[in-house]
C-alpha cells in the first residue's frame, strides 16, 4: 500500500494543530481558576486581617 507522503505531511500538521488547541483550551481554563483562586486568597487574607484588628486581645 503506497500512501502519498503530502498526505501524512497534512494529517501531522493537523494533528499539531489540534494538540495546540486543546492547549489553548486547558490554559485558558487554568487562567481562569488561578484568578479565582487569587480572589478567593485576597478575601480570606482581608477577613483575618479584619478579624485580627477588631479582636479583644490586640486591643489589650
């Protein structure tokens, strides 16, 4: 069976191409939990923070 080379040349570059799709897709996606993450952070550290100013023993 003779396969033309051009065509295993094309499906290695769609092949490509559609690996770094799906990479785009994943990092996006992981973009988008890290700036939740990093929200979620800031508002745990200003809640301890306030917690910690407005708490009886550091009022002592």
């Amino acid at each position: 069976m003779n396969i033309n080379p051009d065509w295993i040349t094309l499906a290695g570059i769609a092949a490509i191409l559609g690996f770094l799709w799906s990479l785009h897709r994943d990092m996006r996606s992981l973009s988008d939990r890290v700036s939740r993450l990093a929200g979620t952070v800031e508002l745990l550290a200003k809640v301890l923070l306030d917690r910690e100013v407005r708490s009886p023993i550091a009022r002592g």
